[in-house]
C-alpha cells in the first residue's frame, strides 16, 4: 500500500486541457473514490496513475517516489477495468494465476495463493471453469482476484461494476469493501455514481465537467457540507435558496428575499468548509444556501412548540415506496422539494395535492455554498 499524489498536474489532448493543474492526495491503504460526471477526466487520471498516459506538466507520486516517467510495467499499480478484459481461452485459474506465473514462482506457492483468494471470492468452486460459462458478476470476481494476486500497492478500479445489475453491484461492492480492508491495499475507485462512492469510500473527490476537483472528504462531510452547489447537487438531491448574509441578534444568516431569514447554526459554521466564505463575506454579500429535502418536516397543523421555517402549497407529490417526495410552492418563484420516510405510525394525516403545509428544519441543516 502507498499513497499517490499529483502536484500540479496538466493533461492535454491535442490542445485542450482535460486536466489542469490537479493537486490531489489519495491516502495510503484506504478506499479512495473519485466521483464525477461522464466524460470530465476520470479515466483519464487513472490512466495517468498507471502509466498509460503522460502528463503535460506536473508531477505524480508513488509514496516518496515520483513516478512521473515511470513506465507502466515498473508501477506496483494495477487496473480493473468496466469490461473485464480476461483472457478467454485461458480457465479461472489459469487467469487469476497469470502474472505469479509471469513472475516463474513455484506450481504449489501459486495453487495455495489463487486457492485463498478464489475462496475470499467465493470462485473456488469455478476455478476449472472457462470464462464464457461464468456471469457478469463471477468474471468481474475473477478480474478483481486477477488483479490483487500479486499485491500491487494501489488497485485502480475503473467503473468496474457500471455493466452489472443493481441488486449485484451492491453485493459487489461490499466484497471490494471487505477485500480492501483484508488487503490494505490502497483502492482508486472511480464511477459517476454517487451511490457507490458514498456507500464505499473512506475518502472521496469529486470532479466537476471541467476536470477540476471541487472537493475532496469523507462520503458524509461531502454529502452534509457540500462546498458547490455543483456538489450538493451530484451527491444528492437538495434545495438552493439564493439571498443575502445579514448578522441578526449577533447570529449570522441569510435572508432569501420574499421569503425569510433562516439562520446558520454556528457549530456547523464551524464544522463546515465554509466557515471562512460565511465569515469573511459580510452582511449583504450573495449568499446561497443548500437544504436536503429529507431534512425538512412537512405537517399539515401548525406543530406546537415550533416555529415553522415556511409556509407553503403542496404542488406536486410522488410516491417512492419507501418514501414519497412533496414539491411546496412558497412563493412565485421558491419551490421547496420535501422527502417524507413513509413510516406511517407517527402521521395521522395526509397530505395531498394543493395542501397547505408548514415545514419545519433545524438550524444545523443549512449549508452555505461557496459557490
Ligand atoms: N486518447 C484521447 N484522445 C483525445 N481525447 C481523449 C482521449 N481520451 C480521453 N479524451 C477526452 O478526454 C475527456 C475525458 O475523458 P475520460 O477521462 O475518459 O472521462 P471519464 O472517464 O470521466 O468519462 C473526454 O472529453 C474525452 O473525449
Ligand atoms: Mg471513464
């Protein structure tokens, strides 16, 4: 396991930058994922960690080592890739074993290690099977065993689950999960799929459509203190209220014209990224604001003992299952998203189309954007 680091690196492709000046991180032996829209230059950093392509300007580090004009075969790195690429005529064992016998290591020495990694897999029943007679599912297994067996220091994971059906992907990804911590290898996993990245990663960046990396934590700091607008967007479904910073009663705020003055919580200020934006900016300074739709309450009555945040019409309502999703108009031009867990055992109302509602958050759920 090592940690990898580019400094200041620029990619282009004929004269257009894909990369620009890209200064990242990614710690040593965690579950790194890199999440960001098709086509902004994901694939293209992974390539640059394996030494498939070569930077215009910058550097990139392998632990303490700059790997920058490496070539790829002299980079403890491997890659797995969306489609598998297995070699077809060869049988699973004989895939998972391919780079140990590369290596010339002992016929016993290879059987014992593709042995307990195939079992780690749950494959060591297919291992004499060819591939064409293995699913989506158990040839990604193989390509993932194939790819880990000879312990590389970091595992790049291309979208590796994209062509896999949903129920699959989740049972995946929790073996890559447990495997990554068996291993202590340090993971790149790179999808556009906000799911899969929350639900895996120690640590996360996310990509906008430029290349540039907007932000970079842990899966909930990312998702409860998106700095961007971009962000709290691609992680998840949020409301952005634009307004203006104003100091009420000494507490910072900001007032969305028409509507109110919704106070920030000051121990979030501080646990949030934005803390210095918010400060700094001053009253009367643009302002956005970001609240997640299952954050807010919904009630038809007035709630006793609280005081409502908006009040508003419900304009749309869906059903989810497991939760339903209210669209509230609070005014011309402000339309609040709502997300209700469909519990049942506390609501003793419905709440339909054209309602009158009051809706209810908590101060700590207020997220200043940076931008
Ligand atoms: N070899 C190449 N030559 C020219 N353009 C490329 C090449 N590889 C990727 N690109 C372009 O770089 C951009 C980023 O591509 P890619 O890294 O594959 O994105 P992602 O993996 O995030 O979908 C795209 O606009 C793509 O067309
Ligand atoms: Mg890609």
């Amino acid at each position: 396991m090592k940690s990898v680091e580019f400094r200041g690196v620029t990619k282009r492709f004929r004269s257009e930058a894909i990369l620009e000046n890209i200064n990242l991180v990614i710690p040593s032996g965690k579950f790194f994922a890199l999440l960001g829209p098709s086509g902004c230059g994901k694939t293209t950093l992974l390539r640059l960690i394996g030494g498939f392509e070569w930077v215009d300007k910058g550097q990139i580090r392998l632990g303490e080592k700059d790997i920058t004009n490496l070539p790829s075969n002299q980079r403890s790195v491997n890659t797995v890739f969306q489609n598998y690429a297995l070699f077809p005529h060869l049988n699973v064992f004989d895939n998972i074993a391919y780079s140990l016998r590369v290596r010339g290591l002992e016929n016993e020495v290879i059987r014992k290690r593709v042995g307990k990694l195939a079992e780690a897999f749950g494959m060591d029943r297919h291992l004499y099977k060819d591939i064409s007679e293995l699913s989506g599912g158990q040839q990604q297994r193989v390509a993932i065993a194939r790819a880990v067996i000879n312990e590389p220091d970091v595992l790049l994971l291309d979208e590796p689950l994209a062509a896999l059906d949903s129920k699959l992907r989740e049972r995946l990804l929790v073996e890559l999960s447990d495997l990554q911590e068996l291993l202590q290898t340090t993971f790149i996993y790179v999808t556009h799929d906000p799911s899969e990245a929350l639900s895996v990663a120690d640590q996360m960046a996310i990509m906008n459509n430029d290349g540039d990396i907007e932000q970079i934590g842990t899966p909930r700091e990312v998702y409860e203190y998106p700095v961007s607008s971009f962000v709290a967007r691609f992680v998840g479904t949020t409301n952005i209220l634009r307004g203006v910073f104003v100091i009420k009663e000494r507490a910072v705020g900001v007032e969305v014209p028409g509507i109110g003055v919704f106070l920030l919580d000051p121990a979030s200020v501080a646990a949030g990224s934005f803390s210095e934006s918010c400060l700094t900016a001053g009253e009367g300074a643009a302002a956005f604001i970001s609240i997640r739709p299952e954050k807010i309450m919904i009630s038809r009555r007035p709630i006793e003992g609280m005081e409502p945040k908006l009040t508003g019409k419900v304009e749309t309502k869906v059903y989810y299952g497991h939760s339903t999703m209210y669209q509230v108009r609070a005014n011309d031009t402000v339309v609040l998203r709502v997300f209700e867990q469909n519990e049942e055992h506390v609501r003793q109302e419905i709440i339909d189309y054209d309602d009158p509602v009051f809706l209810y958050w908590l101060d700590k759920n207020v997220v200043v954007l940076e931008r």
